[in-house]
C-alpha cells in the first residue's frame, strides 16, 4: 500500500496506462522474489521429506536384509534306529514321540571327540538351533526309510552362531562381555574349517510361525493373519461403507438427523484407533462372547475403524460426479436407483476404491486396537482360519521389537520391509485402479 | 376431468376454445418458491401440441424455472416448492397419482450444457429405450438408436464410431446427441433450456434447423436468450419478467407488435 502511495506522489505527473506500467515496473521484480522464494520452500520441503523417507528405508533396509539368510550347520546325521525306533514298528506315534534331541546332539558332539564335561558339551550342543530335532523328526515322518541310515544334513545353527558369522557379534570386544565364549568361537571357526558352516536363504522366515528361537521365528502366521483379518475388514466395510454412503448422499432427506449422522461419522474418523479396540474387547468378546485373538474379531473392530474412511472418500466421490451426469439420467426418466447405479457410482468407483484401498492400507498398519483384543498373544501356529488364534504383521514386529535377542532385531527390520512391500503394493494398486477406471472416457 | 378443466379454463386463459383444441400443456397459477424466493408468480400458460414455443425475458425471470416444473425436475431440488396446477393431457402432473418417471419418459429435455453420458455414443441414445425396456431385442434397440441419430441428424457424421466415447464429439455434435437421446424414448413434448447458449453460430443453425424438423412429431418449449432465435424457431413466444408471465402469443405478433411496453422495451433492447 505504501509503495503505490509513493508511487503515486512521484509519479503523479503521469496518467493512465504509462502511470500503470512504471508502477508495475517498480514493483515486478518484487513479485518475481516472492514467487522464487515461494518455489524455494516447496523444494526445501519435499527435499527434506525425501531426506527422511531415504533414511528410514536405508535404516531398516541395512538392518535387516541380513534376516533373509540363515546359518546353517552341516551335520552327519545317523537316524539311529534304536533311538528313533526301538520297538522296529515304524509306528507314526511311535516315531512322533521319539528323541530326535538326542539324534543331532550325539552328531554334533561326535564332531568335538575332546569335549569332555558336562558344561562343555551343553556348549557344543548350543551351537545349533534346539529346532533342529524337530527339522530332523519332520524329514523321518515324511520318509521313515531314513531310519537306520547316515546322511549330511543342514539344520539351522542357533541365534547366537547366526549374529557371529553375519559379523553381529564383534570378535574384538572383551570376553565377558560378549555372548559366545573364546572357546565356542574357536569351535564354530572349526565347524568353519571343515565347510560346515554356510548362509543359505532364510526360508523358516517366509514359512513358519512365530518362535521363541529368533532363527526358527516366521512371518507365515502373521501375514496370514493379516490377509484373514483384512478380508474380513474389507468384506465388511466395502459395502457397508458405499452403501452408507450412497444412501446419506443420494437418497437421505438433508434434514436435522442427517446433519447429525453426518458430524458423527466425520467424529468417528478422528476417534483413536486404541478405543475402537476397547468397543470390540468390550462388545465382540465380553458379550458376544466371539473367541479371542481371532481374525475375524481383529477384521470387525477394524471394519469399525475403516468404515469412516470409507464413508468418506465414497461420499467426497459421489459428490464429485457432475450434476449434469444425474440431471441427463433424470430427465430421461431414469429413476433414483437406475440412476445411481448406472452412472453416478461408475463415475465414482475409482475415487470409492482409492479411498477403499487406502482404508485398507490403514487397516493393514493398525496395531493399537488389535492389542486390545488379543491379537497380541505369542502364537506358534499359522492360522488356519477366521476363529483360530492369530497375530498380524505390524503386532508381530511389535512383540520382536520387544524381544531381546540380538537376532531379532534383524527380523524386526525384516517384518517391517514386508510390510512396507504390501503397503506399497496396495497403494500402487490403487493408483493403478484409479487410472485405469478413469482411463476409460 | 375434462369438465373441471372446462371449467378452469374459463375462469384463467382468455382463448378458452382454442386451447381446449390444442393444448398438451396447460398451467394454472403456477406458483414456485426456492425457500423464501418467490421465483415464479401465478403462472398461466398453455403450450399447443405440434408447435414450438419459446420462453423469452432477462436473465433470472423464471424461464427455466418454468420449464423445469413441465417435467418435474424441479423435484429434486430439495427447498424448491411448487404450487397450482400443471395439465398435460388434462391430467395434473403434480397429482400424488402420477409417477414422475412415466412423466419424464414422456417429457424429454435438453440442457443447457450438452451432458451425454460418458459411454459410448450407442450407448448414450440407448439408454432411454433399455432403462424403459423400449425395445424387445437388439435388433430393435438398434433400429431406435439409428432412428433418432437419423432424426437429430447426427447419424452421418458418427456411424462409423458408435462405440467412440459421446463425450468425444464436438460441442455441437454433443447437442445433437442429447437431442438423439431425448427422442430416442419417443416422448410427447421435448423440453430445451437454452440448448445453443454453449455452441458457435453453425452448430447453432443445425440445433434450430433440427428444432424445426422435429416440430411435426413433438411439441417443443425452448428457453432462449437470443431473440432472433425464437422469432427463427418458434410459433408462440412467451415473454417472463420477475418471476411473471408478461406476454404470450404468436411469435409474429410478439416481435412486431406486443401489447406490453416491458415486453416492447426487451425485444428492442432497451433492458434485459
């Protein structure tokens, strides 16, 4: 303001469009500053999101793609027919309740003829995973003619090994303060020696459930888990959700209770997650008396928590459809239904599924409310199906995360990078879906 | 019902007789209210079967207001109340017995903007006919969506692109195949608000030389802002100021000699 006032003191003489252009002259390179600055900021910003984007996947990334290999232990296995099968039956139970501990055990020490004590040997024992027996009873259940034959097997090597041969564990420090001992060092560089000893990809990851043992531990049951849960979710919330939705926006009266329903539904997409956990602990398990730690509780109370979004994003789309689109349908004499379900929802559906998928995306990361229900329970098994107790990946890498192990921590990073893959995946889907509908006209 | 409407008649139109013989829609103190706006005043208006009929007046006069109340569309606009008597047929159409879907398939309109559907140009004209289960079969669906490309004489230039998105034609093309899609469910009248205010001067001459084509077969109400174009396209013409009908009468007489000095003052320009 005061610029122009000077401006007009001073160029007072001048009138009409000379007056207008040294008065936009005085002030243009001004304006160009401002707009440069303007883009400056911009680009500071997004430079620095992305700073911080590169750091945590180069974090979690450097952390934990050393999880996707495992050692292993290359051992001479004697399927000792008079540990496994005494009875010479080859009974199925028979063979189920046999001591495959002992199997590896005796194979393992028979590689260390020195070691003598008791203490020595639970050492030497310890080198491998404690799974190995299991891995060992699996492989004769499935071909009972290895009994009484000899053979090289790999079976995981324990936790500890693990963080060693990864370089985890740093040889240089003090002996009292790291896990392995001098002496267990020198045997792992013995079974080294022999090529014993290799990293081989880390199948148990992909495959197994959850685990004390940080080199038995699986993501199986958690993603299952999470798929079983998020089809409930979606299930559920898709249609509730467009078809709230429709109804409040094409056929509700806008009235007194309409408003109401409106400010509720927006209150309930701010409500935080961990209550919505509290509502089902109380409403699905208390009273309902649903089981616990189940998906399809976890997939209900998430519905309750996706289903605001969803709301949302189907009514901002439904709006977003040209009235001219509803009039063209109208004035030929379609009527409501015909109208909505021929041209208003195709015109939205790309908008409904981004706001779907990215619902979901919520849904997938949620870990608060599934707390609350039991899902965070240390569960071994895979699940099976929507009743059987499961966990899901964001509360498996919660529980991880709290677990002591060092080699966990490298899983931990793992968890995190596969549920980064699927929410990436889902969020690419729905740019894809969305393109691809709109795509069409 | 005719009696009732006889007696109507008398008290509310001055050319009882011919109306009687003519008419297809009559308005009786047709009233409209936007929630406190009172945009439409005692309205009393016959449309005549087989002719064209043009609404005229300044911009917000109620035109298009009145238009909409001939097919209802009104209706779905929620604090829009309409009020007295609109006949077509000798039947109120704002009667609780009449259903607003068979009404529309009888009235058809045409925008403003051209708004086909985003669907392939067959599609856009088949629509009226399968959502009304118009055609027994493909074969006769096809022959409807030809015939009215045929009659809006849009069917030369798109034949050989059916299946291309209508929203790709040009604005004048895009017009055209609304009208398409209007007649394609045969209706009686066919409504137009302001149908050429969006296209240039040739797309323009084709809509009215259509207008004119279409005359024989339907009774068309247009609302135009340009006064050359309903002296060009229409027999009757009806002046709206403020909400009010002014003026109604042969297009002829209206342009050359009107009773009114506000209808004199908007035809020559002098307002509006």
């Amino acid at each position: 303001m005061t610029d122009v006032n000077s401006a007009t003191a001073t160029e007072g003489k001048l009138s009409g469009g000379a007056r207008t252009k040294a008065l936009v002259a005085a002030g243009i390179q001004k304006r160009y500053r401002a707009e440069r600055r303007f883009r400056m900021y911009g680009l500071v910003a997004i430079v620095s999101a992305l700073a911080f984007m590169l750091l945590l996947f180069v974090n979690i990334v450097g952390k934990g793609y050393t999880a996707f290999v495992q050692t292993e232990v290359l051992l001479p296995i004697h399927y000792d027919a008079a540990v496994l099968d005494p009875s010479g039956t080859q009974d199925p139970k028979e063979l189920h309740r046999a001591n495959y501990g002992k199997i590896y055990r005796d194979s393992i020490l028979g590689l260390f003829p020195d070691v003598q004590t008791r203490f020595e040997k639970r050492k030497v024992t310890g080198l491998v995973s404690s799974g190995s027996g299991f891995e060992i009873r699996d492989a004769v259940l499935e071909n009972p003619a290895l009994i009484g034959t000899q053979a090289e097997v790999w079976v995981p090597a324990s936790d500890d090994v693990d963080m060693l041969i990864k370089g985890h564990i740093d040889r240089n420090v003090p002996e009292d303060e790291r896990r392995l001992s001098d002496q267990e060092i020198a045997w792992i560089d013995a079974l080294d020696a022999q090529g014993r000893i290799a990293t081989k990809f880390n199948w148990r990851l992909m495959t197994a459930g959850d685990s004390r043992e940080p080199e038995l531990a699986g993501i199986a049951g958690a993603v299952i888990g999470s798929f079983l849960t998020l089809l409930v979710t979606l299930l559920l919330s898709f249609p509730l959700g467009v078809a709230t939705a429709v109804y409040l926006e094409e056929f509700a009266p806008k009235n007194r209770w309409t408003d109401i329903i409106e400010v509720n539904i927006n209150n309930l997409a701010a409500i935080p997650s961990i209550v919505f956990g509290l509502l089902g602990l109380a409403v699905f398990l208390q009273f309902f008396e649903l089981p616990r730690s189940a998906p399809l509780v976890g997939g209900l109370v998430l519905t309750l928590m996706t289903l605001p979004t969803i709301i949302i994003a189907a009514r901002v789309s439904l709006q977003s459809v040209p009235p001219s689109i509803r009039e063209a349908a109208l004035g030929l004499g379609a009527s409501k239904m015909q109208m909505v379900t021929q041209d208003v929802l195709p015109l939205a559906l790309p908008g409904i599924l981004t706001g779907t998928i990215i619902g979901m995306g919520r849904a997938l990361g949620e870990t608060a409310p599934l707390l609350m229900i039991g899902m965070v329970a240390f569960i071994v098994d895979v699940p099976g199906g929507f009743t059987d107790p499961a966990t899901v990946l964001p509360v498996q890498i919660y529980i991880w995360a709290d677990s002591a192990e060092r080699a966990f921590v490298e899983r931990t990073s793992a968890a995190i990078m596969v549920l980064l893959t699927f929410l990436i995946l889902m969020n690419a889907a729905a740019v894809y879906l969305r393109g691809k509908f709109e795509r069409r006209w | 019902m005719r009696d009732t409407l006889h007696s109507n008649m008398e008290t509310h139109t001055v050319d009882v007789k011919e109306a009687v013989m003519t008419a297809k829609i009559q308005a009786m103190k047709t009233n409209v209210h936007y929630a406190d706006k009172h945009a439409l005043k005692d309205v009393t208006l016959d449309i005549r079967e087989g002719e064209v009929t043009s609404f005229i007046g300044p911009s917000g006069c109620g035109k298009s207001t009145f238009l909409r109340c001939l097919n209802r569309m009104n209706d779905t606009i929620d604090i829009c109340r309409v009020s007295g008597t609109v006949l077509m047929d000798g039947e109120d159409i704002y009667d609780p017995k009449i259903d607003v879907v068979q009404l529309r398939a009888q009235v058809g309109m045409v925008f403003q903007k051209p708004n086909p559907f985003p669907k392939s140009i067959y599609d856009n004209v088949a629509y009226g006919p399968r959502i009304h289960g118009l055609a027994a079969n493909k074969d006769e669906l096809d022959e409807i969506v030809l015939t009215s490309l045929e009659r809006a004489g849009l069917l030369k230039e798109v034949k050989d692109r059916m299946d291309a998105p209508g929203t790709g034609l040009s604005g004048g093309q895009q017009q055209r195949l609304c009208i398409a899609r209007a007649i394609a469910v045969s209706p009686e009248v066919i409504l137009m608000d302001e149908p050429c205010s969006a296209l240039d001067p040739i797309a323009t001459a084709k809509i009215e030389e259509l207008i004119d084509e279409l005359r024989e077969n339907f009774t068309i109400v247009i609302v135009t802002h340009s006064m050359q174009q309903a002296a060009r396209v229409s027999q009757r013409t009806a002046f709206f100021h403020l909400g009010e009908l002014i003026e109604v009468g042969d297009t002829e007489q209206i342009f050359t000699n009107p009773e009114h000095k506000l209808t004199q003052g908007y035809i020559t320009g002098r307002f509006g």
